[in-house]
C-alpha cells in the first residue's frame, strides 16, 4: 500500500482499519522498499547497508520529522541530513525540557543538548570528507573519528559498537550514496547552558 492511499485510509470517514501506528508505518515502507538504484560492484553492499540504517533506526533521529496529514512524518527531502540548520540550537516554542522537538533532531538530558548529525555525504557538512576508518572508529570507540570528544546521547553508540565490520562497511558505503545535503548542524549546548535557558522565563 502506497503513501497516499494510506493517507486517503485515513481520512475515510469509514476506515477505521488503519490505526495511527500503521499510517506511521507506511511511510517508513514506501522509504524501506523504494527500489534500490545502486548498480555495479557495490550494489550488494548498498542494499545491505540501506537495510541496516532502515532497521537500525538511523531515520528515527537523523531524518527531521515534518507534520504530515496525519501527523509526524519523516520528511525524506531532508533524508538523514540531521538536525535543520535554520532552527538554530536554541529550544524551539513549544518543546521545553527533553522534549526532542517538532523535527525530532534536538535532544536534552543531562549530557545538556544534542543535534543529530548530518550523515548524507555533503563535504563541508556532512559525512562527505570522512573514511570508513573514521566512521568504524567512532562507532567503535564512542568518540568523534575514534579520539574526539565523546559521542553524545541519544545516539545508540552502546548498541551499534556490536555491529560487523561487514555491516558497519555497508552501512558507510550506503550513507555515502545518498543525495549529498548541505546542512550544518549546531554544536552541542554544554548542560548550564540549557538549566539557564529553561530558566528563562521568556523562553
Ligand atoms: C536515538 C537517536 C539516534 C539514532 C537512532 C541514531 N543517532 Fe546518530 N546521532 C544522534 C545524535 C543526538 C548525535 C549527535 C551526538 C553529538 O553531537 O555528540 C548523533 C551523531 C551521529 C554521528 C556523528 C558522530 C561524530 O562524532 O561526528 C554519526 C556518524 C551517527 N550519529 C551515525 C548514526 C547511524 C549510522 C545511525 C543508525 C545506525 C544513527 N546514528 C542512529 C542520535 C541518533
């Protein structure tokens, strides 16, 4: 079942056999089961490596979410791009403390406030100027390119260390075949920062 139609589902006013969760699904189906493009000696490695980011939930924190016709959406225009430049770092109306945020990019807690990374292969932004050496090395170690500052949460470094070489190396080959976005994602805001922005009370 295609996007569109799930939409139409939705607003029949007899449907009631697509629960909210479906429809939220369906988007992530017609993303999981696009046609793969990629041709030529990698294309096993692509597929593979579009199935580890779609089942290992990349899309979740690194695609911005935009409010669709029956709610939060992926906007796969933005695909994997991060967190949206032009919302700046500062908490946006209406998402105070921990909430993430209309695009579900921006992340508070203790470690202070974190802005997912932009993984499409943009090279002044994104993941375009890295290595697969790099990139193994920061999963692996849960550091920036393996000796920079720790990756902050909520990105899953805990679980994704466990990873194959094999599927991290398909993974990296997939994110680099993805459309290039020029978007540049904040620094992190260091906790005070946000205990003195909550506290703000104009904010
Ligand atoms: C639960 C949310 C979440 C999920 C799921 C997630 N990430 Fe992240 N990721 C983040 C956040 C937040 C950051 C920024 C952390 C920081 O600034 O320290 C990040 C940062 C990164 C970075 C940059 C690290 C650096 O040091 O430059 C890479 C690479 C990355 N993620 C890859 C992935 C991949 C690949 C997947 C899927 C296998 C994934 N992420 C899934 C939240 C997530």
């Amino acid at each position: 079942m295609d996007v569109a139609r799930a939409a139409d589902q939705a607003t029949a006013p007899t449907s009631g056999t697509a629960s909210a969760t479906d429809i939220a699904s369906m988007t992530w189906d017609a993303y999981a089961s696009a046609p793969s493009t990629a041709t030529g000696p990698n294309a096993d490695k692509i597929k593979r490596g579009k199935y580890v980011a779609t089942i290992a939930g990349c899309n979740d924190c690194h695609t911005p979410f935009k409010m669709g016709p029956t709610g939060p959406e992926p906007d796969l225009s933005r695909m994997l791009s991060g967190h949206p430049e032009q919302l700046g770092s500062m908490p946006q109306a209406g998402a105070p403390g921990a909430a993430p945020g209309p695009t579900n990019t921006r992340f508070s807690g203790p470690w202070g406030v974190s802005f997912t990374a932009n993984l499409t292969p943009d090279v002044e932004t994104g993941l375009g100027q890295w290595t697969f050496r790099n990139f193994k090395d920061t999963i692996r170690s849960g550091r920036h390119m393996g000796r920079g500052r720790p990756v902050l949460p909520p990105m899953p470094i805990m679980m994704y260390k466990h990873m194959t070489d094999e599927d991290l190396e398909a993974l990296f080959t997939y994110l680099q075949t993805i459309p290039a976005i020029r978007n540049r994602v904040p620094e992190p805001l260091p906790p005070a920062t946000e205990a003195a922005v909550a506290a703000t009370p104009s904010s």
